[in-house]
C-alpha cells in the first residue's frame, strides 16, 4: 500500500472519485491532493505543493475532453517543468524561500552570461554595465563543467531510454523482483539503523 493508493482508495473513491459530475470530480481530486500535502507537514509549502499537483489533475481532465495530444517530447518537458517547479515548494522551509528559488531558475534575480569564444580582455555591455571576459575565468569554467556536463548527458540518457520500475516488474519474474526489491530496501534502510546517518524520510510526519 503506496500513501497514493491509501489517498485513492479511503480519500478519492469514498468523495465519488470518477463517478459523478464533471465539477465534482475536480472538486475531488483537489481535496485528496490538499489532503496528501497536509499529510507530509503542517504548513502552508505543503499546501500549495498539495494544491498545484490536484489543479495539475484537473488541467490533465480538462485536457482530455478536447481530444487534442501532445507530442511525447513536448508532453515530458512540460511534465519535468511542473514537477521541478513544484517540489521545490515542498523542499522550501517557508513561501519566501520558494519563491527566491523561482525567481532564480526564471533569472530574475540576475543572469550570469557564458564567457566563452571572447579574447582575453574583451568588454562587452549588458544593461549599461560592463563586462569583462578572461581567458583563465574560462578555461577553469570547462574543466570544472565537463565532469558535470558528462554525468548530466550519462543520466538524462539512462531517464529518456532505461526501463524504469514498472517495466521491469513486467519484465521479471514476480518473486525474483521482490527478492530484488526487499534487498534494495535493506541496503537503503540499514546505514540509519547502523551508523545513525540519518532518519528514516516520513520520520517526522
């Protein structure tokens, strides 16, 4: 039992879930997403993280009904984009803090501009102030970059083109995945019980 099953099942089905009127549905999926992020804390981060993923639910029906589909490349993107967007609400101590972080990704707190393919030197002006590019500034940039940039394109391919979890489950057979599946639990579980590194994640809640 996985918290969304248990939100589904004694939450979601128990409102009317699926089967009633087009504005109920929407009204129950918001409150099973508003009651799953009061779940994980008692703050106002949770609630909107909660709020944004049910209204999410909501856009995706409402997207449904008109029939029109998205390419696979373009739908992913906008789905990495929300996802990454909106946990950060749930990572933030506070509402101001996730707001900075936004603003930051949207570059309203300031762009840093790539040196690269400038002399040594060489001032350029952007929004009246002026910038200067220095070979060593650049080089020290692409050394520092490729191991980043390599491990970046190593696992953007492992997302885009790996099975993920539920493929493999289809792929193996049921008892060798649980066997996998238990040992993988016991390898993540054991270094909080052994070496106290750390409490278990829904310690808290």
């Amino acid at each position: 039992m996985t918290l969304s099953r248990w939100l589904r099942d004694y939450i979601y089905i128990p409102l009317g879930g699926s089967r009633c009127s087009t504005p109920q549905i929407y009204t129950n999926l918001v409150i099973t997403f508003l009651l799953g992020g009061i779940w994980h804390g008692a703050g106002w981060t949770f609630i909107i993280w909660g709020a944004l993923h049910g209204g999410a639910c909501v856009v995706h029906k409402m997207w449904e009904k008109t029939g029109i589909s998205l390419h696979v490349v373009l739908s992913r993107a906008i789905t990495l984009v929300f996802i990454n967007c909106t946990w950060i609400f749930f990572r933030a101590t506070d509402f101001s803090s996730a707001l900075k972080i936004l603003k930051g990704m949207c570059g309203l707190s300031g762009i840093k501009l790539p040196r690269c393919g400038f002399e040594d030197g060489h001032i350029i002006k952007v929004l009246g102030h002026d910038i200067a590019f220095h070979k060593r500034w650049m080089i020290e940039l692409s050394r520092s970059a490729s191991p980043v940039l390599r491990m970046t394109i190593v696992f953007l391919l492992i997302a885009l083109f790996a099975p993920n979890s539920q493929q493999l489950r289809e792929k193996l057979q049921a008892k060798w995945y649980w066997v996998i599946f238990i040992i993988a639990i016991f390898l993540y579980a054991q270094p909080s019980y052994t070496h106290n590194s750390g409490d278990f994640l829904y310690f808290n809640f």
